[in-house]
C-alpha cells in the first residue's frame, strides 16, 4: 500500500511554489507546461528505497513553468521547489477539463503500479477483468500488467483517495496498451 503526502505550497506573487515536506530522493516528475491540480498525484518521494506518493493541496491549481529534474532519482531536502506555478488562463480551459478527470473530480483513477503491456483479460478467450458498470472492491483483479513475457495480476485497493467499493467508470487504457508506471488504467466512483 502505497502512502501519500501533500507537497506544501507558497504564494509567490502570481506562482504558486509547491515543496517538499520530507528528505527524500525525488522521481516520476512532471514535465513543464503540465496542468495540475488539487489531489493529484505528481510524484514520489523514495526513502529507504520506499515509494511516498506526492499530491497537490487541494485548493491549488496551475500550470508547470520550472524543467523536470535532470536526474530520474534528485536529491531533495525539507522545503525544496520541485514544482513552479502559474495561473491557469482562460485559453487553457479545455485542456484543464480533460485534466480534471485524473485529479479535480476527486482523483478516482487507478494507476499503472509498473511499465509494461496492460491486458483486460487473462487470455484472448476469456472475458475480461473487469468492465464499464462493474462494481470493484480491494483485491479485485482489474487486469494484468507484461513484463518480459512474465504477467503481474493489477487488482483494485483502496490505497489513497480510492474508495473501499467503487463502480467502473471507464477503461482508460486499451487492451495491449503500452503503459508507464503511473498512467492511469481505469476511472472510478464511489459505489
């Protein structure tokens, strides 16, 4: 089960600096030009080889003005800026409603928990995971994720803001999709 923390943020005239509240190596970091957010997920935090997942306060939005680290794993100390923001503008409205799905409208998005091939079904013949209507609980296999010709079972948990019962809302991720760590598999609301 993965945990989460809030970055903390600071008004810096019209940016907003989101920072780091813990020591940690910093990695998955968005890139510049990005929407976020309130509660979306932008990030770990690894201590000890653990994986901390970072959120936007709730009440912040903006867009990514500052570069992505250069290194995938940066070192990173108590109140450091790992996100600069600027205001969202009215031209950046569509593209903030598409983005809403993954994090304003309560963030109900099960992610990717590695980079592979993702499949809705245990094989061509048979029926798939789980579909648009169904209802999922924590343990419930949602799909498989190839690594290598080697298959990990995706189940549904309740880790983060992900309710206990939720009803399928929509696949996002084809079947045979190449997916990273992290991107989002299906969407979810609350049962």
């Amino acid at each position: 089960m993965t945990k989460y923390i809030e970055l903390k943020a600071v008004r810096d005239g019209q940016r907003t600096l989101l920072t780091v509240p813990e020591v940690g190596l910093f990695t998955r970091a968005l890139t510049r030009g990005s929407l976020v957010f309130g509660g979306q997920d932008v990030g770990h935090l690894l201590q000890l080889g653990s994986p901390i997942g970072l959120r936007v306060p709730a009440d912040i939005s903006g867009r990514i003005t500052n570069a992505q680290p250069e290194r995938v794993l940066a070192p990173v100390g108590f109140g450091d800026v790992l996100y600069e923001l600027e205001p969202i503008t009215a031209g950046d409205h569509s593209e903030a409603q598409e983005d809403a799905t993954d994090a304003a409208t309560g963030g109900l998005i099960l992610r990717s928990p590695h980079t592979g091939r993702f499949w809705h079904r245990p094989s061509p013949d048979e029926p798939a995971f789980c579909k648009v209507g169904d209802l999922v609980s924590p343990g419930a296999a949602i799909g498989l994720i190839e690594i290598m010709k080697t298959f990990t079972q995706v189940g549904y948990n309740d880790a983060g803001n992900l309710p206990s019962a939720a009803k399928v809302v929509k696949l996002l991720a084809a079947d045979g999709e190449d997916v990273t760590e992290g991107a989002p598999l299906i969407e979810v609301k609350p049962a």
